[in-house]
C-alpha cells in the first residue's frame, strides 16, 4: 500500500506508538533499520513493515511520514511494527534491575548479557521502559534474545529465592570482591543510577559484592558496572 497523507490512519497509529500507554494497550512497538528488523524476524515477531524505498514492504511511505514517525534524528529507510517479545520461563543466570532510568544503560546492559550469558532480566517496576525508542536502539537487536520479565521486586524476588537463586546486591563500601563469590544460581542485583538499591530489596539480598578499583575513582556508571559483574560471574 501507497501511503502519501501525513493524516493518514495508518500514520497517526505508527506515531501513537511512541506513547508508552499505547504500547502497552496494543502489546506493540515500532522498530528502524535493517539490523532491529532483521533480528525481530528471527523471532517471528514483525507484524507489519513500512519502507520508503522497498515496494515489497507493506507500506511504501514518503520520507516526510518517516521523518514524522521517526524516533531518531536520522530517520532509516525502513521500519517495522512488531509485537512485544514474550517471556519465556527462568533458567540460568539472571540480573535484577531496580530503579534503572536511563534508557541507554538499560540497552548497555541488555548487550552484555548476551555476551556473557545472562539469560534473563527482572526488570523492577519502577525502571524504565523495556520498549523506549532509546532502550531498543542502545540493544543493537539483542533484546530479542533475551528473556525480560517485568516485576514488582519486593513481590517476585521472594519467588526466586524459592527457586534457589542467591540474592546478589552491589555495595561498593561493604561488598565483598566479586571474584570471590561462589557463582552457581546467581540473581545479580542492581540498583538506580543516583541511589542505588532501594532500603526494601536490599533486605532481600543474601550477600553483597564490590569491584576492585583505583580509589580515584568513587563508582561506576550502571551499565559498566553490570558488564564488568556479568563477565566475573561467567568467565572465572
């Protein structure tokens, strides 16, 4: 289909999307360039495909709707709906999320536990949105490989205790070294980027670790220091 009206429906649909309200009502998001939809694919997850030069997607637009429907600065030359990626249940190792805000480490984060086999994500309630434009570019497709269960922390980690996964916060005063930890059953939890973790999920920790580091430098962006956790947990 030949679309050509910034007014038309199909238009005003693709570009709700960028509310989160609408997202979260139609289970749907919307994806740019070849690579995100590429890997959506593989997934089976592509509902529909907008283009402004391929005449074999399902709508063939002008660039001034991809510009109007475009999250980014530089719009892509193809775009795809697709549907929010299921979860699947818990096995292997996991990290825990609680109060992460900035979409760019969440995606960071996201990458690396694929790189170093992480295979799931709690992602606390209060974090941000698994589906921001930003978080989705930041994965580099890699969200769609991995299991993402959104969560009340204080409600869920108790169920995973029950699982036999230990409880893992971040202390960089009190923290033990991370490369002492006894890495079987691992639930790794980290906490907001101004904060850290809150009072509550604290309490629900079984132990807490640290990473060695010059003591010129007081901490670690997020998303650094969840990469740097992940691979000392997988590689010993």
């Amino acid at each position: 289909m030949n679309i050509t009206s910034l007014q038309n429906e199909h238009v005003k649909y693709w570009n709700s999307l960028k509310e989160k309200k609408v997202r979260d009502k139609e289970r749907r998001f919307f994806i740019e360039g070849d690579h995100l939809i590429s890997e959506a694919r593989k997934q089976n997850l592509v509902l529909e495909t907008i283009s402004t030069v391929d005449e074999s997607a399902d709508f063939l637009v002008t660039k001034e709707i991809m510009k109007k429907i475009s999250s980014q600065a530089t719009i892509s030359e193809n775009a795809a709906v697709v549907r929010f990626i299921p979860e699947d249940k818990i096995s292997g190792n996991i990290i825990v999320l609680d109060g992460i805000q900035d979409p760019g480490n969440l995606g960071t984060i996201i990458r690396s536990c694929i790189a170093f086999g992480f295979t799931n994500i709690i992602l606390g309630d209060t974090s941000v949105d698994l589906y921001n434009p930003k978080v989705i570019r930041a994965t580099e497709g890699m969200i769609f490989h991995i299991n993402v269960l959104r969560r009340n922390l204080l409600d869920f980690l108790p169920t995973l205790k029950g699982m036999n996964y230990k409880m893992v916060g971040t202390d960089v005063a009190s923290g033990k070294d991370i490369r002492k930890l006894k890495k079987e059953n691992i639930a790794l939890v980290l906490g907001n980027e101004g904060n850290g973790i809150s009072e509550n999920v604290k309490n629900l920790c079984d132990e807490f670790v640290n990473i060695k580091m010059s003591s010129n430098c007081e901490s670690l962006n997020v998303g650094v220091a969840a990469s740097i956790l992940m691979y000392e947990v997988s590689y010993e």
